[in-house]
C-alpha cells in the first residue's frame, strides 16, 4: 500500500486543558474587543460617494459653521465590521428563549420588516398631499378596526410613540372629559402597589397626586381598599390587568362599577394584553382608556430599546377627547384630520409632530392579520400554556409568588427559596447567562421580595422551554449544593463580566473625549 | 398557524404536567361574562402571500416620494440612506434584543448608544447627549420641562418660527404639567420677537433654526438676553444634515439642543418611528430626561458600558421621575449612528453642502418663475415662497403633472393666515430635472 | 447626637445644627453616587425636603428634622458622594442650619432610643 503520513493533526489530543485561557491581544476568539468609532482613526475618511455642489454657501457668510465637529469616519468595510463585532456582544430573541416578565419578547416575524420597507410604505412623507397617501391612511384605518374589535373599545388614538406615551394621552383625555364635565378639580389617580413605574410617573406628571390601592394576598387589587380611597376626589384609577404579578384581576368588573359610580374612569395599563388578547376585551370589563403596546403583544421588534408604539383605545365617553390626528372617511376617501380647531373642539391637543409610528403600524397590522382571529386566540393561549407548564415545572425547586391557581401569561417566583443559600435573586439570573439565557425580569413587581418575573410567551416551541427549566433546575439544585461561586461571579461566559454601576454613576462618563483611551488628539480642521 | 411552535400532542402533555384538564381552566379568573366562547369578527389567518398581497395592495395606492419631482420637507426630509445601515439594522442581535438592562449580554447596544451621544453631542456643540427620544417633537417639549426644573420657573416662550407641530405638542405636554406656554405667532422672520417676551419669569426660550420657512438664524442675541434673564434657550433643529454647514447652537450659546434626527439614516415611513436627538451643557445633565449610558469597568477592570444615572428615570422614582418615558428609539439610534460613521466629517460637510446647493438652484429656478415671491432672506435646505391662488390648491394643481410641490404651510397652522405660503425643500435626491419639471409646471399654473 | 424615624442625625452647637444621615440608612442605601444639597439662605420647616441622597438603585428625600435657615450644604459631597457611605455620621453631613427653636432637637430620639427603634424595623 501507498502510506500518506504527512500533513495536519485531525484529532483534538492535548487541547483539552483549556480552563483560564487568555487570549494574548485581549479578544476571546470570534469575541474581538472592538475599540469605539472615535478610535479608529478615521478622522478624514468617509463611506459614501457624493457629487461636488453646484453652489457655494457664501450665501449664509458667518452663519456657516468654521470649528470643526469631531466627527470620524469609517469605510464601508470598516464601518460593516465595526457594527457586526459589536453585535455579536448582544443577546436577542433570535438566540434564545427571554424570559423578560412585562416585556413579551416573543418572536419577530421578517415578513413584517419586508412589508414595511415596501417604498409605498417607507418612502412616504408625513405631509405629503392626502390624495398620494390613500393607502397609507387605509392602512391606519384597518389597523384601528382591528384594535377597536380586538378589544370592544369605539375608538382609538394612534399617535402615542410608546407604552409610556399612550398613558400619557389615556390620562389627558380622562383629565380633559373630568374638565368638559365641570370635574376638573379632581386632583387624584389610585394606583396599586404592583404598578409599572411608569403609572405613577405619568399621573404625578400630568399633574395628580397619586394614592396607592393595596393588594391583597392572592396578588389582587384589595376591593375594600379601594372603595375606601375612590372619594369625589379621583380622576381614575390606573389598574394593570393581568396585573404585574402575571395574574387576572378578577374582580375587575366591580374595580370598575365602583370606579364609575365614584366618578372616576378606569385606566388600562395594557401591558399584559397577550395574555388575553383575542378572547377577552377589555371594552366588556369596564375599562375606559388603554395603551396597546405594539412592540408587545403585536411582535413589532424591540430594537434594543425602541421604537415603540402605543396607540390607545378609548370608552365612549373618552373618544370625543382625543388628540389630533385621526383618519375619517369621506367623499374624496379618507382623510386625516390634522387640527382640532373646527372639527373636534374637545381634542386635547396633539401628542407629537405627526401621525405616529407608520412604520409600526404595517408591522403590527401584517402580524394581525397572519393570526386573524383564531390564531390571536390561540396566542394567547399558548402564552398563558407556556407560564404555567414553566410554573408547574419549576415550582418542585423554586417558590412561586402565587401558588395557588393558574397564573395567566407569566409565572412570578419569590426568593424564599434562596434563603440560606447566600445566593441572591440577581445572582441567579447572572448564572442563567452562563446557561445561553437572558435573565428574567428581577425584583419587579416590588410587592414581591426579590421578584422573579418569567414570562415566555407563545412562540417557544416545548422543547425550548424544556431546555430553559432544565437549566434552572440545575442551577436551583446548585444554588441549594453550596455552589455560591458559580453564582456569586458570574457571568463568567458572557462578552463582559459584571459591571460597575456605582462607578458608572459616581462619575459619569457619558461621551468619549479627545485623548482618552491613550488615543492621541486626531488632527481635525481642513483636511 | 407558522408563528406558533406548540402542537395538539405538545399542549395535552403540558396541560397534563400543569393539572389541568382544558385550556378554559387557566381562564378560570376572568368572570363569567367576559369569556368569549366565539372568535371575534375578524378574518381568519392568513399565509404570508395573502398577507404580502394585502399589504403590497396598500402600498401601491401610495405615490413614494422617490417616484418623481418631490419637495415637501417641514420636519421630515427625503434623504439617500446608504445599504449598509438597513443591512445592519436588520441584524437579529439589534433588531430583536430588548432595552440593555443586563449590560453583560448587550454590549453590542450600548457601545452603540455611547457612540450615537457622543456624535450628538459634537453636532450640536455641547457637552453631554442622551441615548435618544422619541422624535424631535417629544424631545422639544422634554427640554421645556426640563428647563422648568432647572430655573424653578413655569413660562415658556416659543418663537414664532418653531414648527406649528413642534409648538403644538410642547403646548399639550408642558401645559399637562403646569407649564404656561407663550406661543408666539408665525412669521418668517421671527426670532427676534422673542427677545421682547422674555422676563424674569421665564424658564425657557425655544427658537428653532433652520426655523419652519427655513431662516437660518445666529441665535447668539437671544441666548444673551435669555441668560441675562436666568434664562435657559433650547435650540431646535428639524433637519440635522444642517448641523454639517452651519454654526452648532452650543456654539450660538444654546443650553439645550434637541432635534429631529431622521435625517440622517432613517426613512421617512410617514412620520415615524423617527429619532429625537437632546444634548444639553455637562451641568444639566442631572435634570436631563431619557436614558443614559455611561462608560465603566467590569469585575476584570475591562472596559465596557451601562445605562447609568437611572434614578432619574421611571421605574426606580416613580412619581418623582424627571419624566414618564421609558422607552427610547434604539433601532432609530443605531441607524442614525452607522449613517453618521460612513459620512464622517467629511462626508457631513460634503452632504451638508451639497443640499445647500440643490435649494439654491431650486431657489434661483423658483424665483424665475413670474408670479412667485421667494420669502426665505438665507436659508439651509428649504425655503418658502409665495404662490399665488393659494398654496395647497398650487400643490394639488401641480400633482397633476407629476410634481409634489411641498407642504403648504396652511396645513400646518390653518389659522396662522399664510395660505398662499408655500414651503419646498430640495436634498441631495433632488435633480436638475425635477428642479426644472417643477419651474415649468408652476410656470405654467401661474401663467 | 439625636435622630429622628427618618434616618437623619442632628448635632446641635450653639444655635447651628448639623445634619446628616445615619449609618444605618448609608448602610440600606448602598453605593451613594449623588447628593444634591440646599442652597444656603433656604428656609425649611421640620419635615419638608432638605435633601436628595440618590444610589445607583434609588433616589431618596432627606428631610429636615428641624426648623430653621440652611447656612451650608456640603459641597465636598459633590466630587465624593462615598463620603456619605465611609462617614455617614462625620464628614458626610448634608447641611447646616442655624436653628429657630432648639428645643425641636431636645424632642428628637437620642442613640438609645433610635437603636431600639432601629430594633423594631
């Protein structure tokens, strides 16, 4: 036979001993460090071809800028790289299961991106004439029936930006019916103990003071606390539901009769609307105002923090009160209608520049009307199915806030399970790093002592949520074992280890500045 | 239903693992009278080729304004985006990751960010920049507020030339709050009639410029006469190319700077999501809203990033919070930034000058048309002029052949009496031809 | 020293009243990274807010536990809020405040008595 023994090693032998293993330049293999764009060098080059102007800009003598601005510049290669680097220093959705509690990271249809980059979508100008925009306008119209239907409501403003921003516009139209009904001394907004930040944010805001509503043991809005503090003195109430413990108010029909017969309106913190949407609306419970996060329950993509989009619904004695603008239907088609001097003299006002996010609407609207009204309902089942098989299969090791009943979209555990092991609730979700999974949502709601918020939703597949309850139900068992170092430092896998927050915020550093990093001052002016 | 990953076999077996004998039985807390046995009237779902269809179906009764001759401008403008930000943006890692709450795993986001306030806060000449607002409207009535906490004074005095929308949502948020709002009337030229409205009661004065008819102001005088009074000016800025030619307002002496950042990166997607660009002088920042992300170190002294001074915000002051936002325009951010980065200085300048150029050719062609007055004495990228007959029926004559001749600036403030002011704006898209198809057209209108 | 259920301290020399937070409350509040102090000349009644102490985690008010006119705040916490964690009770003071009635600061809790308060929390 012909013996070829030459050429490369094809078996590991040796390369075992890797533990503590440092790279010499500072990357961890595929992990490059990634100086920022100011390091780069670039301070002349640019990454686009333009044409020379036609004209100068003697026109505008000393209005015309003279200090340089300190920009660099990157090349097209240079400037892909730079940014794909830095992504792979992210976890997304596409990755793994993100347990994040009130946040409903579920998966991002790509059918939606590519309809909104339609350029009969993307490529249209706010204020262009009405008559080019039809479909647009369209496009509004039917995403507004949709929600109207979805949750029984006779109205909705589109404008508001975010979740945030739709409670700001819910709480100016209470405020603006309580003052066209001759109620506008009513200077108080109840709130529950287990809001979102923002409720008390938003009335403290507008201008209320804000009462908080206890809960009971069963994580619920306590009735008779409540009935107690709705004097003549309440604008509304602001209620989460299903509440931030991931469970159903329910006695929410009597929160509202007693609200209306107080006076007040009911406002919806519709955060939690996947767990329900499709089979309840909120139009039957009594509700009069509610944000829809779009970014939630209707899957437009996150994008590491915006943009949102939180169009309200609204109860027929709110509807009259909404900002401008809004789509009617007329002779010559729809129409925007862009100020409320003549049309809607009741109209608080306007909320920002334009109609909203368009570019969220066409996403939201083409994941609504892929599901259509079975597979709506079916989402939120599988999101409700999905919190409980999590609940009922880490309940065994871990403590739930709630035990008993279902809960409805997300399954809340408390940290009585730690006790003695020194490990503590943001140690754990540290650890779940090292395991492939983001954290869930950590010491929120704040009635629950070191809060675990889980929340799945119905688009991780069994196999997934087994994979990430196995993996907690290691990391429990550790926990339990006296494993405190494997919690204690971690994460130990992840881009970066933990950072210093307390630095960060004793001396805030917040722009790079010439000459930091050992980088020497760039040569700017006229290059 | 191709988004749902559970099968009938999945549900029965975890329905068994919960104890449950049916779905309904996890329903069981909402009452009675509000479970829906049936489906709500709504079609049912749909493949993605329906779905394309319907949606390709809409799109197509839209005239995109890169199908011909298109001015209009007012706060939002048509511009090149280059391939490489879309590319980027659509990455799973940016698209589809949440606000960077566990910096460990999202350092991808927040280098991002402090690159995206480091480039806003060299722009607009101050010191210190945040992680992005909803749009320049919202940041606009943001800066007022905060310009109320810092001077502890309740009166806003907002300049004539300040985009009709940008006033009017300062005027529903700032007011919400307690402020009392001083909105003076549109004009052209109008900077310099906020200096007689500004007294000691005066927490804020906001003047924008290039301003809505597209004036180009040296705003320097008014953040003397603000300062004198104690003060603070907020500049605003709608189209941010501009900051490539012309003086940035810190250097005009502007304590705040808010903008609308589309411009640059982003498309015009009928008015949003876009991205609200605030930078503010370095001791301010304690009373600036939104999100931050500051530099630090991890446990092994690497450098990295964090969201930092959050005590300002929301879910850890509640209603002592600087403000209610929670949520910034990341994905906006991100877009803003990779733009920025490929342009550079240079290509800023370049970009900068060249739509320079294209609104003085259009100017010059404009003004050759008998009948046209063009009222902008120095402007940046857009100017007005005026049309007899009536601008908005100008502009509904003129898409007959074929031009989108701008936006009538009736149609942002019905009842400001200048109906027959037309506003048009000319960027780097913009050609010779379509400068010269719109001539001949209002030319012939006009005749 | 006295100290009030709030977690602040006072010490009283002459008609001036010094006043910070205690121990145990730097000790709940963690890594202190900001303190915005009064401006001198502010006239305070006991109980308004004296001060803001925020942590990375939390913002809080700081009341005064006594009437009376600020006459310093501690512009060292500026560049050192740590001050505030590594001497609560010394050079972490907040403020200064010439008081109007010093029999206020008699009626406040002295080691003692808060110690047994802090046994109750």
């Amino acid at each position: 036979m012909t013996m070829l023994n030459v050429g490369r090693p094809t078996r590991p032998d040796g390369a075992a001993e890797s533990a503590g293993h440092t790279s010499l330049t500072g990357g961890r293999g595929l992990l490059q460090d990634e100086p920022l764009i100011f390091e780069l060098g670039g301070w002349s080059k640019t990454g686009v071809d333009l044409a020379a102007p036609s004209q100068d800009a003697s026109d505008l003598g000393d209005l015309v800028r003279s200090a340089p601005i300190g920009l660099p510049g990157l090349s097209e290669p240079e400037a892909m790289r730079h940014y794909v680097r830095l992504s792979q220093k992210n976890h997304a959705i596409d990755l793994a299961l993100y347990p994040l509690g009130s946040c409903t990271m579920k998966h991002n249809p790509r059918l939606n991106e590519k309809m909104a980059r339609l350029a009969g979508f993307a490529d249209l100008h706010p204020l262009a004439p009405q008559s080019t925009v039809q479909g647009a306008l369209a496009l509004m119209d039917r995403l507004a029936h949709w929600l109207k239907t979805l949750t029984g409501m006779p109205a909705v403003a589109l404008s508001p930006k975010a979740g945030a921003h739709g409670e700001l516009c819910g709480l100016l139209c209470i405020k603006a019916a309580h003052e066209a009904n001759g109620q506008g001394h009513r200077r108080t907004v109840l709130v529950p103990t287990s809001a979102h930040g923002t409720n008390p944010a938003t009335a403290a805001f507008v201008g209320y003071s804000v009462v908080e509503i206890a809960q009971t043991q069963d994580g619920r809005v306590d009735i008779a606390d409540l009935a107690a503090k709705l004097s003549p003195d309440v604008a509304a109430i602001m209620v989460t539901n299903p509440n931030t413990c991931g469970l159903f108010e329910r006695d929410v029909i009597e929160i509202a009769r007693l609200t209306h017969e107080a006076g007040a309106y009911f406002y919806c913190d519709g955060a939690n609307f996947n767990a329900i949407v499709g089979r309840v609306r909120q139009g039957d419970l009594g509700v009069d105002a509610m944000h829809i996060n779009l970014h939630k329950t209707f899957s437009t993509p996150h994008g590491g923090g915006g943009p949102g989009a939180g169009p309200v619904v609204l109860s027929a004695a709110l509807a009259a009160h909404a900002p401008a603008p809004w789509v009617v239907s007329g002779p010559d088609g729809l129409r925007l209608v862009e100020e409320t001097v003549d049309e809607a003299a009741q109209g608080f006002g306007r909320m920002s520049a334009f109609h909203g996010q368009m570019g969220m609407f066409v996403r939201a609207y083409a994941y609504m009307v892929s599901h259509g009204a079975d597979g709506l309902r079916q989402v939120a089942e599988d999101a409700v199915l999905n919190a409980n098989y999590v609940k009922a299969r880490l309940s065994p090791v871990m403590s739930p806030a709630f035990p008993e009943g279902p809960c409805m979209h997300e399954a809340l555990f408390d940290d009585a399970w730690l006790e003695g092991t020194g490990v503590t609730t943001l140690d754990f979700a540290k650890a779940m790093i090292d395991e492939g999974f983001h954290p869930m949502t950590m010491y929120f709601p704040l009635v629950v002592h070191g809060a675990m918020l889980i929340e799945p939703t119905e688009t991780e597949p069994k196999q997934e949520l087994d994979r990430f309850c196995e993996a907690l139900i290691a990391l429990a068992h550790a926990a339990k074992a006296g494993d405190a170092d494997r919690f204690k430092g971690a994460p130990y896998l992840a881009p970066m280890r933990r950072l210093d927050e307390t630095l960060a915020a004793r001396k805030p550093k917040l722009t790079w500045r010439r000459g930091d990093n050992g980088v020497a001052p760039a040569p700017l002016a006229a290059e | 239903m191709r988004y749902l990953p559970l099968t009938p076999a999945d549900r029965a077996e975890m329905l068994a693992t919960i104890g449950a004998r049916s779905i309904d039985e996890l329903f069981v807390d909402v009452p009675a009278a509000a479970r829906k046995a049936e489906l709500f009237d709504l079609p049912l779902h749909a493949g993605e080729l329906e779905v394309e269809r319907e949606l390709a179906g809409l799109a197509a009764l839209n005239r995109p304004a890169g199908a011909g001759p298109f001015f209009c401008g007012a706060g939002a403008y048509k511009h090149h985006v280059p391939a490489t930000v879309d590319h980027i943006i659509q990455r799973s890692e940016f698209l589809t990751s949440y606000t960077p709450y566990q910096p460990e795993i999202a350092q991808g986001t927040l280098q991002v960010l402090f690159e995206f306030q480091t480039q806003v806060a060299a722009l607009t000449g101050l010191e210190v920049a945040n992680a992005s607002m909803y749009d320049g409207s919202t940041a606009c009535a943001e800066a007022v507020m905060m310009a109320q906490r810092v001077t502890r004074r309740k009166k806003a005095v907002l300049s004539g030339g300040l985009h009709p929308h940008y006033a009017a949502t300062t005027q529903t948020i700032a007011h919400a709050e307690g402020m009392e709002i001083v909105r003076q009337a549109a004009a052209i030229d109008a900077e310099a009639a906020v200096l007689d409205a500004i007294d000691a009661d005066t927490a804020a004065v906001v003047v924008q410029t290039p301003n809505v008819f597209g004036v180009v102001t040296d705003v320097t005088k008014i953040a003397e006469a603000a300062h004198a009074a104690g003060a603070l000016l907020i500049v605003v800025t709608t189209e941010a190319v501009s900051y490539g030619l012309l003086k940035s307002p810190g250097e005009m002496g502007a304590d705040i700077a808010v903008a609308e950042g589309q411009s640059i990166g982003n498309g015009l997607n009928f008015g949003g999501p876009y991205v609200g660009l605030f930078a503010c002088r370095e001791k301010l920042v304690r009373q600036m809203p939104g999100r931050l992300c500051g530099e630090t170190v991890d446990a092994e002294g690497r450098r990295g990033y964090v969201l930092t001074l959050s005590t300002r915000e929301q879910h850890i002051r509640r209603e002592k919070a600087t403000s209610n936002i929670c949520t910034n325009s990341g994905l906006c951010a991100l877009a803003f930034t990779i733009h920025l980065s490929l342009l550079g200085e240079t290509g800023l300048r370049q970009l900068a000058a060249l739509n320079h150029a294209k609104a003085r050719e259009l100017c010059d062609a404009l003004a050759a048309v008998p009948g046209v007055e063009v009222l902008t004495p120095r402007f940046f990228n857009e100017l007005a002029i005026r049309v007899k007959g009536g601008a908005a029926r100008t502009v509904e004559a003129l898409l007959a052949d074929g031009v989108v001749a701008g936006v009538p600036f009736s149609r942002l403030d019905p009842s400001a009496g200048l109906d027959d002011v037309l506003l048009v704006a000319a960027t780097e898209t913009t050609s010779t031809e379509d400068i010269q198809a719109f001539a001949q057209a209002l030319a012939g209108r006009t005749a | 020293m006295r100290f009030t259920k709030d977690h602040e301290w006072v010490v009283l020399e002459g008609d001036v009243a010094t006043i910070g937070i205690t121990a145990y409350a730097a000790d709940q509040l963690g890594d202190v990274v900001f303190v915005e102090t009064p401006e001198p000349g502010k006239a305070v009644k006991a109980g308004d807010n004296l001060a803001v102490v925020e942590s990375v985690k939390a913002a809080s008010d700081v009341y005064a536990p006594i009437s009376g006119e600020v006459i310093e705040g501690n512009a060292a916490l500026g560049d050192a809020p740590e001050t505030v964690n590594d001497q609560p009770e010394g050079a972490g003071w907040f403020a200064r405040i010439k008081v109007a009635d010093p029999s206020e600061v008699e009626a406040l809790m002295d080691r003692a008595a808060y110690e047994d308060f802090l046994g109750t929390l």
